[in-house]
C-alpha cells in the first residue's frame, strides 16, 4: 500500500474526469502547521467513492502535494506512505511504500520504520499535510527580569526582553508522532505553543545569561539576533529539534527595558563618564554658579539679602569652585596639547614637567618615555603588573611588552614587530 507518481499527461484541466478524487491540503495559512486532505470537488456526481465517509481514500485517487508540504498518507492512524515532493500522487493500495525523502535525503527513512504500519490496509486512510515553511510571528516576553553582567558597568543587571521568534519543522514524521494531538485534524501553532513558550522563554534566560559571559554589553543585546539565534538553537536543540522535529530559526528582540535598580546604576555610570570630560565638568560648574545667581534674583525675601546670604555661602564654596574650574582648564588644556601632537605626529606623549615630547625622552628635563603596561584581566578589570588587584588572577603570558617603544608582541615573537627590539 503506498503511492506512486502520477503520469503527468493525465494531469490538465479535466482533472476530475480523469481520477476518482483529488485531495488537496485544507487551508494551510501561515500559522498552521498541519492539517487533513480534503477532496477537491467531493459533491460532484462523477465522484466514485460512494461510501459516505471522509476516512476512505478510494484506490487510484489523487494527492495534490504543493511546495513547503510535506504530505503523510495515514492508514488506521499510521503512516504507510510519505512525500516532501510537491506533484501529483495516486494511490494504490497494492503497491509497496514509494517514500519520496525530497529535502530530507535518506534520513527520514529511520523515523518511518520506527512506527510504520504493516498490515493489511483498514479502509480507514487519511492524508494528512505538514507546513515545512517558516512559521513567523510567534510572540516572547520574559515573565521576570533576566540577570544580566556587563563587565563595561562591571555590575550585575537585570534586564526584559519582548519580541517575536520563529521555526521550522525539520522532521516531520517526528512532529507528527511526537507533537500534533491525536484527535486533531487541522492544528494552528497557537494551539500548542503553550508548552514550548515556556520552554522557550528558559532557553532564552539561558541564551542572554550566555552573551553575558562572553562580553557582549547590555545596551548592545537588542542588536544581536542572529547570535541570539544561535545561543537559542544551541539550548533548545536536544528537547525541541532531536525530541519533536522542529527548531528555532530566527529571533527578533522588538524591545529591552531594565529594572529600576539597572536603569539607576546606568544612569549613574553614564553621568560619571561624562564628567570625566574637562569641558562637561566646566560646563556643569559654571552652570551651577549661573543657577544660583539666578535663584537669588528670584528670592522673595529680595535680591539684596538673597545676594547677601549668597555672598556669605561664595565666600565659603567660592575657593572651590575656583579651584574646581582651574582644575578643568589645565586638564582641558593637556587635552588640547595632546591633540595637536597626536595631529602633528601621533608619537607624542606629555611629560610630568607638562613638557609635550617626542622620543623617548624628555628634552626639558630628560625624563624616559612611560612605557604603558597595561592588560584586561577576564574580570574585565584593567590592570598593571603582573596579578590583577581585583581578583588576584596572573597575567596572561600570550604576549610581552617591548621595553623600547611599549608594543605588545605574541608570545612566539623574538623581536618587537613595531620597532625591532628584541624580546628582553
């Protein structure tokens, strides 16, 4: 019992004259992934299949199989016959099973021995379709925030993710044993997805806490999907693609947003990164004196005894702000030195006499370059010497530091390849 491939000359627009039934796939939208045959025509008085019943399938009858199907013919609710070919098939109940493997090769062979039916046909046939195309737009939100350490805010965060997802079947006679409801003829992905949304949403706390440890900043997750991809396929791989017959293909991050204690310690790191800018810190200190002239012109007790109190708190605070504000200038000032040299050559390198030097030494007053010894432990602290202060872990010995001009040379380098020293 099995199919064969129809003739191809018997196949024209009077279809139904020529063949007992056509049977095609009911309706298969974008979010159904399996569904019954059904005959094409089936109140047409030419039709021969005069039993009455949809659970017959007449012998000589047709299958009309269209690209992304996978069609499965099903006898006493077992599979006898299968194509992932699209064409035209009849059925003939004295043949042996034809198995068009199509796509899949040789490899699905073994999943139908495994249940295929071996008696006598039971008059109780069915053909039944299987969706091989992506199925798109299923939708994700993490239930709780999903713990997240980011070695640039070198702090523990915590973060949502919503956005949609999508897969593939890619054994369908494993998804058909292991995943469509028995008593079920027609079934739309939403159905079912309850259970894999579950596990789904653990693979991906699993996936994000895994772009964590490999460095990836949390600002930056929104933007890597197709590693996320990757991270899902690998953690749902063994319980969705060895187990069921299906795997995630893509995922699409719609949005990230952060707990209120991340979005603080963000917030915080941000503002101190700007103020580590000279013109940002002289700019917030003259606009915090501006600020306070302006609140005294504006007391309501009167300008003169605002500016008053006000005198007596400059008097006070005022060698501060001086002091603040000199501070930036010279920094500001090195800055500026130090862009001009990097323009005018790009060697230059300031002295602690303030001197902007060339070479390797100072001709102001003689002082050696510094030579920047400096490495990134894995705990993302960065370090000088040979032990990181932070975790205690040794400094990796894939490189060395050239005493002449500060390059960093592989471990297997006898000689600097920036200047040509030899490795001290």
């Amino acid at each position: 019992m099995g199919i064969i491939k129809a003739t191809l000359n018997a196949i024209g627009g009077n279809l139904a004259d020529s063949w007992l039934e056509v049977i095609e796939a009911d309706g298969m939208g974008d979010n159904i992934v399996f569904t019954k045959g059904v005959k094409v025509r089936s109140g047409d008085r030419r039709n021969n299949n005069k039993r009455g019943t949809d659970d017959v399938i007449s012998n000589g009858s047709i299958i009309h199989v269209y690209k992304g199907q996978f069609m499965i013919l099903v006898d006493g609710g077992k599979i006898v016959d299968y194509t992932a070919e699209e064409g035209y098939y009849k059925v003939d109940n004295t043949a042996a099973p034809s198995l068009f493997n199509g796509e899949f090769g040789a490899s699905i062979i073994d999943a139908f021995r495994r249940i295929k039916f071996g008696g006598v046909p039971s008059y109780s046939q069915k053909a039944y379709f299987i969706n091989l195309q992506e199925i798109k737009g299923l939708k994700f939100g993490t239930r709780t925030p999903v713990n997240y350490f980011d070695n640039f805010y070198n702090s523990e965060l915590f973060l949502r993710a919503h956005g949609t997802y999508s897969i593939k079947i890619t054994d369908p006679i494993k998804f058909y044993t292991e995943v469509i409801p028995k008593d079920k003829d027609r079934v739309d992905i939403n159905e079912i997805n309850e259970q894999y949304l579950s596990e789904f949403l653990e693979g991906l706390s699993a996936a994000i806490n895994k772009m964590s440890m490999d460095g990836i900043r949390i600002s930056h997750v929104a933007s890597q999907s197709r590693v996320l991809s990757s991270y899902m396929a690998t953690e749902l791989d063994e319980s969705w693609k060895t187990m069921r017959g299906f795997e995630v293909l893509a995922v699409g991050i719609a949005s990230i947003s952060y707990d209120d204690e991340s979005k603080k310690l963000i917030n915080m790191r941000n503002a101190g990164a700007m103020l580590g800018d000279a013109t940002v810190r002289e700019g917030y200190v003259q606009g915090s004196m501006a600020r306070g002239f302006e609140a005294a012109g504006s007391n309501s007790a009167g300008a003169a005894q605002a500016f008053m109190g006000m005198g007596i708190g400059m008097g006070a605070g005022g060698n501060f702000m001086a002091a603040a504000s000199e501070t930036n200038r010279a920094q500001m000032e090195r800055e500026k030195k130090q862009s001009k040299s990097a323009q005018n050559g790009g060697d230059s390198w300031t002295c602690a006499c303030g001197n902007v030097c060339k070479g390797n030494f100072c001709p102001n007053c003689g002082a050696k370059k510094p030579v920047e010894d400096k490495w990134t432990c894995s705990c993302g602290n960065v370090c000088k010497g040979n032990f990181c202060p932070n975790c205690g872990s040794k400094r990796p010995e894939e490189e060395w530091i050239c005493t002449n001009c500060g390059h960093k040379n592989s471990k297997e380098a006898k000689f600097c390849s920036s200047c040509g020293n030899k490795k001290g």
